[in-house]
C-alpha cells in the first residue's frame, strides 16, 4: 500500500470537484474492496474522500412509484428494507447470496456496483493483466480461467463482473443516479452502465472521471416472481459460478439475466420474448456468440440448466 | 523410560482424568483472545521492525539484476536482506529449496528479498519498490506430462519402499473373473490454515530467539542452525501457541529464516508473517498424484489381486506423496504389487499435509473399492469385511496390534441407517435433489517417536510440565495435564503445562497423527520418574504407593504430595522409547466414513447433508478434543472431495489462486451435520497410553465417500479430484 492522503467529503458535488482535482484520487465508501486492492498495489491512490456521512444512507420512495437507494445504504440495510423484500425481492435475494454477513454490513450500494473483478491473474501482479496494467497482455487466456466470462469477452479481457446486486438491478431496470464534477447530475441505465473489455478491459463503467454515484433508483414494481439462483462450488460465501436473476409473471413472460458470464451482468431482452418457450430458446439468443474457454465450456449448459429450474420453480 | 513389552495395568487405567471429555485448559486464553501468537509477541519484544517478503515473480530462472536503490530510501526503510547481502546460508535439512532465492530462482514466490522497515505498512510499501529484472528458464510444471520422465523415488524411513510384489499380480489379475482398472487423480492442495507462518527473531549477540509458528521445535531449531551456520545451542525456538499447521509448518520456513537474518540486518527485533498471497507458492502443499489402481476378485468376492501405483512430482531432491501406503495394508489379496513414481516438477515444494500418503491415497482406493463392490454385486461394507485381514498382508507372520475394523464398518452402517440406501445408483429423489449415500473405509498407520518431557513439583503440590510438544490447535496442552493430574494423583487445575520451546525436552512434535500417543507417553515416563522420586522422599517404597486426590498413601499412612517438596522443588525428567513392538506388530488406525449427500438435479451442485465417522483409535484421551480433532478432519476431507484444488498455470508454473478467496475450502453451511463415534478400545502394543493417534484418521476416507456418494446420488462415476460440477453436468438427467 502507498501512503495516500485521505479527506471527508463535504458534500456529494464537493467530493466529485475534490476528485477531478486530485488526479488517480478515489471514493472509498465501506471499503471492504478498494482497501483490499490497495494492499496489494492493484489500486494506488494518491487521495482518497470518504463519502459517508454525506446524507446518502437513505432509502426513499420516488414520484412514480419507485425507490431511490443511496449509495451508501449498506448491502445488508437495503436486503432487510421492508419495501425492497416485499416489491424487489430479487435484489434481496441477490444481496443476500453475496459475500458474507459482515462484509454486508459494510459493502455499500455504489460500491458493490463498483467492485473489481474476481479473476485471479487480477490480483498477481506479478503477472501481466491488461486491466491491471493496460497493454500488459491477459494472463487468464490460455491460463486458469474456470472462472472467467464465456461471452461479451475480447482479446484483451475475459474477466467477469462478480457482483450479484448488479444482475437484480440489470433485471430491475433500474437506473444509477450521479453527480459531476461540475455539479450537473445524470441518470445512467444499468444496461449502459457496466462497458465491456473491448481493448480497454480497464475501463469498467460510463463514470466520467470525479463522477460521483449518489444513488440507485428503483422504477415502479413490476410484480411476478423474483428469483435469484446463484450456482457455486461451496455453499455459502462463493462467487457464483454462474447466476441466474429473473421475474417471471403469471403469462409466463418475463426478465432474466446472468451473472457470473460476463463483463458486466448479462441481459439480452430480444431474448426475453423466448420466455414461454422454455429455457433452451432463450438460451439460444441470450448466450449467442458465447466464446468460452476449454476450462469454462460448462457455464454454456449450466446456464440453460440453471434456467429451466428457475422457469420450473417460478411455474410450480 | 524404554517400551518395549504391551502395557499391563498401570496408573493411567484408573481414567480420573484420563479419558473424560475435559474442556481444553487454554480455552479461555483463546476465546479471550490472550494467548501469545509469534506475530502478536508484545510481551517479550516491545518495539520490533517489520520484514515483509518479496516472492519471485518466475517459476524458474535467474535474477539479473536486483534494484534495490528506490526501496532503500522509502521512508522507514531499516534493512534489505537479499541472497546477494546474507551471507553464507546451507539449507535446512528437512528443506528442498533454499528459503531466501536467488540468484537462481526454484520456484515461484520463492523468497527473493527481505525489506524491514519501522513500520509494517512501510515494508509492505517499500517492498512494492523492489525492482528485479529476471532471466527466465523452461520448467516442468504439467505432472502428466512429466509421466513419461519419473522415476522410482529414493527410499528413505519416510517414504518406504518405492516398490512391493506379493506373490503374482499379474497373473492373478488376469485369472480374475471380476477386474477393475482405473486411474484417479488428485489435484495439489494448499494448508490453508488460519495463522500465517510468523516470526519474530531477536538477537543477544550471537545467541538468537525466534518466537514462531512450528510444529517440530526440534527440527526448527536444528534447520535455523545449519542454515545460518550456528550452534544448536545459540538458538532458541518458542512456539507456545499455534494457529493451525496441518503439515504446512512442520519444517523451517521462510519467514523464521528471514526474521533472524533481518534483525541481523537491521540490529534489532523482526517480525515477519507470509502474506496470505504468498503462502501456497512460497511453502510447501499437498501434490497432485496420478494414481492407478486394478483389483481382481472371484466372484465371491474374495480379492486375489491388488495393485496400485501412484505417480507425484516434486522439485529435483524432494520425495513423493505415498498415495499406495495404506494398499500395502488395508485388504488381504494374495497377489499384490504397489509402486511409486517421482517426477522431477518446477512447482513449488511437496511436502507432507495433513495424513500424507493415506489421505490422497485412500481417496483413490476407496473409490475403487466401492466401483468393485459394484462390478461384484456386493454391498459396499460387505465387500470390505469379506476383504479384512488381521496380519499384514504383505508379511503375514506380522499380526495387527489390534484391528476392529469390521466393528467399526458394522456399526458404522446400523448407526447411520445403511439398510435404507439403494444398491442401485440415482434412485432417490427429493423435489429437486438426487440423494445419494455412500460409505469408505478409513485408515492410517499408528507412528511410534521417541518424546520426553520434565516434570516438577512444589511444595504447594502443583505439577509443571515442560516439554517441546506444539498443541497446534488439537488439544496437547488439555491431554498433557490430563496424563500429568491421572499419574500424579492430582485435579487439573494444580496442574501447569509449558509446551514449544527449545529450552524443554524434546518430544515427538505434532504431526503425522502422532503427538497425541506419543507426547502424553513422555509425560507420563517422567511423572512415573517423579513418583519414584517422590516415594523415596517421604521414604515410601514406590510401588507401593498410591496417588490419588494430591495425596501419597501407603497403607493408613497418608502425606500431601507437596510435602515431599517441602525442602525445594523436584525435578524428574524422561522420555518414552521404543522397542520393537511396532516391528512385531503392524500398528493402524481403523473407521468408517458414511456420508449423504444431495445433488441439485439442475445445476449438478452437491451439498453434504450428514457425515459419520467411527474411529477405532485406541485409548481416546479426551473424547471432547478427539472429537473436534475428527470433525475437522472429515470437513477438511469434504473440502478435498469437493473444492480444493491448487490451480496450475502449466505455462507460467505456479498456483494461481493463492489466497483464500481463490482457493477456497468448507463453510459451515457444506457441513451441516457430522457425528463420530469412537470405539472403546486400548491398544496396549502402542504406548503406556495405550493410545493411538487419530487427528488424521479422520480425513482419510472422506473424499472417497463423498465421491462415492455423489456416484450414488447421479449415477456418474468421476474420479478425479475435486468432484465439481462441471465434471459431471452434462451427464446428469435432463431437467424437466
Ligand atoms: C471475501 C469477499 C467475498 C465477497 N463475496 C461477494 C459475493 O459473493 N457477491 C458479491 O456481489 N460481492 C461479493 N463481495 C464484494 C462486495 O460486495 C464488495 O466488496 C462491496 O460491495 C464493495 O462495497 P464497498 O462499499 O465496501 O466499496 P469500496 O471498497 O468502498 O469501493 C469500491 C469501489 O467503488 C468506488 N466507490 C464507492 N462508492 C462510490 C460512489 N458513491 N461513487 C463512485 N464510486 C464509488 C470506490 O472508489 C472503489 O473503487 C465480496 C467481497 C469480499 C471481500
Ligand atoms: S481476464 Fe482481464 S482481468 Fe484477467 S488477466 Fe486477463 S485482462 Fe486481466
């Protein structure tokens, strides 16, 4: 770890200004992922600014009928809101399946957006790593890569995005709410937010830099069942192999997506249409171009598996 | 004192202390948070530097060129030690690859550099400076195909033979009318244990004191000399408290080797602990083995023939895993063959883990036995009882010590309610779960060492016991007192037991399932020194004496044992040894693991839902530590059957996911339920204890059963481990 200077924030606008005027300056929210990564030089600030106690811890409802989540309601508050288990189910679902209870207590609704991958090369650096150290090369091709995304991938990364928020909040459609350094505010959808590799594996997300996530809002509730189906070697406190995040609604249309697969939680909607027709259609136009590797070929079948139960279950 | 005829009745029989389920005396210490671990010594060395470790960045190959400049002038920065600025270092003798690298490089995050710095932080950043440009070299780090290239390893008291042949294997095998022939695979495991290896050194002139993190404070102490070219006697090893070995910490590593050259470096105190990162490239694992394995029966299922050969890899000089021990022993069959090979691997060093030999080897044979039973239409349990032997079966004329195995197998099945399991694989479902239940053996051979403790005594009658024993987390110090307050005839709690120290007696050390016997036996040699010497004191004759309630009584004569103390403390020390009892007789440890499992229908994923292990171990000197000594054990082997699995770059030569989020072992949540029972038995050839171990017992077997297990459930037979589901998916049923 480099020493680093360190400031509160004032206010959501000042920690975006102090930011982009500390250049490589970082958020640090509950920190269980930046310090881990600053341990090990994978991160190296300069600068960091603490965004708690900037007023953004709370959970409140929207004019058309939806949540507005702020960015430093812990994983474990927003999983235990009385309003999010009764008409979003599936994100406590998926908030619940993650980590552990004590890293909950501290994970923050835009850090848990934010959270880096989980691919092993990631964390050698003694090993080249293209979102490391861009231009570096990816150790992962050809390597150990069991874990890793079979589609949305490229020749410089294959890397998955680990968080299981971020697939009940692609399903949700909900959008991420910031504020710049200028002090102008914007709504980014989930769809756009997360980028993939591409030959810039180290960019991850839309956020301009300084860009400062204040919440995560909610649409209105759309009903049906709520599932999240997370698929990993142990049984508790894994990363998912793969995930499956879906509503389902009684006509048997619906919403999925998957985690664990991609760069960043992976919906196709064109695919959702193929809904009633059972799992292997959608997986025909949701998984297309697939490119996996020898050591991960088995996220292709245990998706459309995983899939035909969650479709069963949210029929029985 | 010399063991050399089975034990008779003697002090221990009495089992006031011995054998109860006692609380374990460093509890409080633990659960308070109190007791001094190596890095947190702040009660012998107030104002240590810290080192913290750079680790090769190439499997194999030279350093260049080391930069050290911009690491030298970070804040704080107190000493460099590198290979270049040591000095002259021989190598430990239990160590295969030098612990400080360069220039050459063996392995990958081979220790390069040392950087002590004020604070801990300060090294860790300084040591990110380090600049180091290396020349890399070629290895061997894929074990398949490196078969073609091993060879028979060079036989030692550790390995054994590299080779047996019993009668004909291969004739009998290819008369048999029922044959299997199969290859299984275990991958390279990773100790994992909680405590990092930890060190804090300090010199007094040319007399050096590291506090650690060791299982074999002999061995510690022997290594550290010859490797920085001292006496013995110049070194002192304190280990009096330990989080976790499992094998990973019986030998001197790196952060004792560099804790003392870097308080050398900087002048004053280090502490050093492995970064988690480090620890699976950096130290020893359990290796990978290719084993293959072919029975041959008669219908009956009487087997004629065995033979299983098992291939390992190690750096050049380092020895196999002994995955084929326990088929040279476990099961009659006339014709029999067993053999190893050694592949020469750039991976880092093999080394023991927990049951080395039996554990990746009965993970293999157990799941050939169960696929045998099959091809035989036998029930499993039936087909091993039918195959029991009460001699070695290699040197018929050497009978078993004791071998209840059969009891253990019988009961094994009436308690865990075998009658209900199906014979025939995947017929058991529950809503999405295919149930599956299955059983293996267990084994493991009963080690006999030489172990000596001393014992004093004070006028208040309270007894310290002194000895170099390591209580790794298992329990020593509850037995130790347990052996001491039985043979000296006084309540647990005026007993005080030192252990892991150089200064003390050496004993048998923590490993190979043999502390536990072995350690307690020492004791008791010198508490039975101390009650000669007691008797004669108060001018009792010492047969005749009896200890009880911390009193001496000769007929209607009764004293207080302090009294004989009165003019100053009595000191008695001893150490146990042993004859030929374990030559004459083959001394193992017996059980049965039976396991249930579910597997998701859908996603293939298996989860254990109840777990049974019956032990035949001799005398269980606290059934409450054995206990947790088993389940452990047996959640350690779910761990290999399941999930553990050092992942191999086979291009860049290391284990690539070396922490504990890439390699991951059980939660709570994979071991829901667990039960072990115990035989009540004494073996009176092993020890005056009549003891045997049983901390590793308990693994050997598991993997097997929960393999066995998951084929019962599925209908799919894998045999290499871990059992994950992506071996296995697209053979499942379809989903509906
Ligand atoms: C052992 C372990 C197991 C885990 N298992 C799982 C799992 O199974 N599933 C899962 O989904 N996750 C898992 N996680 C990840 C965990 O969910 C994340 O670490 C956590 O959500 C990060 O939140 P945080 O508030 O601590 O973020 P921080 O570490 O504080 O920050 C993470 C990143 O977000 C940035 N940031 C934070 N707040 C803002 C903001 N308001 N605006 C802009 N940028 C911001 C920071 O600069 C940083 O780059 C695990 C983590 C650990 C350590
Ligand atoms: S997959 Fe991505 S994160 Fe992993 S090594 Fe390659 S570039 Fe780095």
């Amino acid at each position: 770890m480099r020493s680093f200077s360190y400031e509160r924030a004032a206010s959501p606008a000042q920690a975006a200004e102090a930011a982009i005027h500390n250049p490589g300056a970082k958020f640090i929210a509950g920190g269980t992922n930046l310090l881990d990564l600053m341990k090990l030089q994978i991160e190296a600030p300069p600068h960091l600014i603490d965004v708690n106690g900037l007023g953004l811890d709370e959970i409140t409802p929207t004019e058309d009928g939806g949540l507005r989540v702020g960015a430093l309601v812990s994983n474990t508050r927003l999983a235990a809101d009385m309003r999010i288990r009764c008409d979003y189910a599936l994100l406590a679902r998926a908030l619940l399946s993650g980590a552990s209870g004590q890293l909950r207590n501290k994970a923050t609704t835009a850090g848990n957006l934010l959270q880096r991958t989980r691919c092993p090369y990631f964390y050698d650096t003694a090993q080249p790593c293209n979102k490391r150290q861009p231009g570096s090369g990816c150790s992962a091709i050809g390597g150990v890569s069991r874990q890793l995304g079979v589609i949305g991938t490229s020749e410089a990364c294959i890397a998955t995005h680990p968080s299981d928020m971020a697939v009940a909040l692609r399903v949700l459609d909900a959008e991420v709410e910031t504020v710049r350094a200028d002090g102008t505010c914007r709504r980014i959808a989930m769809a756009d937010f997360h980028l993939l590799p591409g030959d810039t594996p180290h960019i991850e997300t839309m956020l301009e830099p300084g860009e400062l996530i204040t919440a995560v809002v909610l649409p209105h509730p759309v009903g049906g069942r709520h599932i999240y189906r997370k698929v990993r070697d142990r049984a508790s406190y894994a990363f998912a192999l793969v995930s499956i995040g879906a509503i389902v609604q009684p006509d048997g249309s619906g919403r999925v997506a998957v985690g664990g697969v991609a760069h960043k939680p992976w919906r196709v909607e064109a695919a959702e249409s193929e809904l009633p027709r059972g799992a292997q259609s959608v997986c025909e136009r949701l998984l297309a171009g697939a490119r996996p590797t020898r050591d991960n070929a088995f996220k292709i079948t245990l998706v459309e598996r995983t899939l035909r139960a969650v479709l069963n279950e949210a029929r029985g | 004192m010399k063991f050399d005829t089975p034990a008779t009745t003697n002090p221990i029989d009495r089992l006031k202390v011995v054998g109860q389920p006692l609380d374990r005396i460093d509890g409080p210490l633990k659960t308070t948070g109190t007791a001094p671990y190596a890095y947190e010594r702040h009660d012998v060395v107030a104002d240590p530097a810290y080192g913290h470790v750079v680790g090769a960045a190439i499997a194999k190959g030279r350093i260049q060129r080391m930069d050290l400049a911009a690491a030298r002038h970070a804040p704080g920065v107190l000493a460099i030690v590198t290979a270049a600025n040591a000095g002259t270092l021989d190598k430990g003798s239990f160590n295969t690859a030098r612990l400080l690298g360069g220039p050459d490089i063996e392995h990958y995050h081979q220790a390069v550099a040392l950087v002590v710095a004020e604070s801990f932080e300060q090294a860790r950043a300084a040591a990110e400076l380090v600049r180091i440009d290396y020349a890399p070299e070629p290895g061997s780090f894929n074990l398949r195909a490196a078969a073609g290239s091993a060879t028979l390893p060079h036989e030692n008291d550790i390995t054994g033979p590299a080779e047996t042949h019993v009668g004909d294997f291969t004739e009998a095998f290819a008369r048999a009318p029922v044959t299997l022939d199969e290859t299984y695979t275990t991958p390279d495991h990773s100790h994992a244990m909680m405590e990092p290896h930890a060190t804090l050194a300090q010199w007094d002139g040319d007399r050096l004191t590291v506090w650690t993190s060791n299982q074999m404070i002999a061995w510690a102490n022997a290594d550290l000399a010859k490797t920085l070219g001292l006496p013995k006697e110049k070194v002192r090893v304190v280990s009096p408290f330990i989080g976790g070995g499992f094998g990973g910490k019986l030998f001197l590593r790196a952060d004792v080797l560099l804790a003392a050259l870097g308080a050398r470096a900087a002048g004053r105190p280090v502490k050093v602990a492995l970064q988690r990162p480090l620890i699976a490239n950096n130290t020893t694992h359990r290796p990978a083995t290719i084993q293959r394995i072919r029975l041959g029966a008669e219908r009956d299922g009487t087997i004629t023939a065995i033979a299983h050969e098992s291939l390992s890899g190690d750096l050049k000089g380092g020895g196999p895993e002994t995955a084929v021990n326990q088929t040279r022993l476990l099961y009659a069959g006339r014709n029999r063959m067993t053999a190893m090979r050694l592949a020469v691997l750039d991976l880092p060093e093999g080394n023991a883990m927990r049951a080395p030999g039996e554990a990746p080897g009965m993970m293999a044979l157990e799941i050939a036995m169960d696929e045998m039973a099959e091809k035989l239409g036998l029930d499993p349990v039936e087909f091993r009882i039918r195959n029991d032997t009460q001699v070695d079966p290699e040197n018929p004329q050497r009978p078993f010590s004791s071998r209840p195995f059969i009891e253990c197998l019988r009961l094994g099945a009436e308690r865990f309610g075998w009658s209900a399991r199906s014979p025939r694989p995947g017929q058991r479902r529950e809503g999405q779960w295919l149930i599956g239940m299955a059983m293996a053996a267990a084994f493991r051979n009963n080690l006999l060492m030489k172990s000596g403790a001393r014992v004093r005594l004070d006028k208040a009658g309270r007894v310290t016991v002194e000895t170099d024993m390591t209580d790794i987390g298992t329990g020593s110090y509850t037995i130790i007192a347990q052996t001491a307050a039985e043979t000296m005839g006084v309540p647990m709690e005026q007993v005080v037991v030192r252990l892991g120290d150089s200064e003390f007696p050496v004993s048998a050390g923590s490993g190979g399932q043999f502390g536990a016997n072995n350690a307690t036996s020492g004791v008791y040699a010198a508490c039975v020194k101390l009650r000669e010497e007691v008797a004669r004191r108060l001018g009792f004759n010492s047969r005749e004496a009896e200890f009880s309630d911390g009193e001496v009584r000769v007929g209607n004569r009764t004293i207080a044992l302090g009294a004989a103390a009165a003019e100053g403390e009595i000191v008695a020390e001893d150490f146990i040894e042993y004859g030929d009892l374990d030559k004459t007789h083959q001394q193992s440890t017996f059980g049965a693991h039976f396991v249930e499992v579910a597997v998701d229908r859908a996603t293939g994923e298996a989860r254990i839902r109840r777990m049974l292990a019956v032990c035949a171990a001799g005398r269980i000197l606290n059934p409450k530590s054995a206990r947790s000594q088993v389940i452990g054990a047996m959640t350690m082997g779910a761990g290999a059957a399941l999930m553990e699995e050092l992942a191999v770059d086979t291009r860049r030569g290391f284990f690539v996911n070396h922490d504990l989020a890439g390699y991951e072992v059980p939660v709570h949540a994979d071991v829901p339920h667990q039960e072990v029972i115990f035989l009540d038995e004494t073996d009176p050839f092993s020890s005056p204890m009549k003891a045997k171990g049983v901390g590793e017992l308990g693994i050997c077997g598991v993997g097997a059963a929960v393999a066995n297990a998951i084929y019962s459930a599925t209908g799919v037979r894998i045999r290499d481990y871990p059992i994950t589901l992506d071996k296995y998916l697209d053979r499942l049923p379809d989903v509906a």
